[in-house]
C-alpha cells in the first residue's frame, strides 16, 4: 500500500499508459505519489510511425498496421508515445522538451526481424480473429509465407519496433 507521507522519487512505466483506459488520469494519479522535485517517466510507442515501407517491407508494413489495429480495436492509445509531452505538461509537470525517440531495429539478415514479428502476430492471432480483421488461415499465410520470404531477402537494418518514445518530466518543487 503507498504512504501519502512517504512519497516516491520516481515512477516509472513502459507499454503501460497505452492500455489505461483514461490515461491522463493514470498518470496524474500516479504522480501524485511522486515526491516535489521527483520524476515521472514513460516509455511508450507510437504505432503510426514505422519505418517498414519505407525500407521496402510492404508485408511488414501490412503486419504492422494489422496489430496496430488489434491493438486499436482492444482500446489502446496508438499515439501515447507522442502525446506523453503534452499530457505531463497539462498536469503541471515540467517535461523534458527532448524525449528519446527510437526504433529497435536488427541489422543484416532477417531471421531475428521475422521471428519477433511472427511471434508477435502469433500472439495476437486470437484477438485479430476475434476483431474480425484477418481470419486464421490468411494470417498464418501472411506470417509463415510472405512475411518469411520478405524478410529473408532484406538487407540493412529492419524495424523490430513501431517508434518508441522515451518521456520523463519532474515534478515542480512547489506544490500547485
């Protein structure tokens, strides 16, 4: 259980504000068991921004924006990555005005890059069912298929990440 009388230096979150229901209220909630001058920090993504069809990934690009939408269609914030900055702000947090953006990403052969991704779609495949946006057989024909034949020919650097963003904001020294 917190103590309101022994407050936190810091709290911190990763994928976390993007599954709250009302994250601006999370957060506030959260920071209020930061101490004054403490820091409140989160890394989230932002599933608008990939770098897959710009490296000439369509099929990835294809799966990234279909969990995108499972994860959309499940109520979570596809741009909390992105709006962390005006979200402390509005609370009467003072955020660093340069967050950490970036995108993990593997270099050289696709091997690792296509079994994250298939990993990733293969636990989502009940919920991509469910939502009814690609049935059972046509997302193992993506994954198993193209997506493999995709990635095995790539060459450089492909994304294991939509863009991450890294955002933390201390709590001002005087209470408001």
């Amino acid at each position: 259980m917190v103590n309101p009388e022994r407050p936190f230096d810091a709290a911190v979150g990763r994928f976390t504000l993007m599954f709250m229901t009302e994250p601006s209220e999370a957060l506030e909630h959260i920071a209020k068991h930061v101490r004054l001058a403490g820091i409140v920090a989160f890394h989230e993504f932002d599933a608008r921004v990939t770098t897959a069809a710009a490296m000439n990934q369509p099929i990835l690009a294809r799966l990234q924006e279909l969990l995108a939408r499972t994860f959309e269609r499940s109520g979570a914030h596809l741009e909390i990555g992105s709006e962390l900055y005006w979200r402390m702000l509005s609370l009467g947090l003072e955020p660093e005005p340069r967050p950490l953006a970036e995108f993990a990403v593997h270099m050289g052969k696709g091997e690792v890059a296509y079994r994250r991704w298939a990993l990733f779609a293969r636990s989502m495949l009940p919920k991509i069912v469910e939502f009814g946006l690609a049935t059972e057989q046509e997302l193992l024909q993506i994954i198993d298929h193209q997506l493999r034949e995709e990635l095995a020919s790539s060459s450089g650097f492909t994304p294991l990440s939509w863009l991450m963003i890294a955002q933390w904001a201390r709590k001002p020294e005087v209470a408001a």
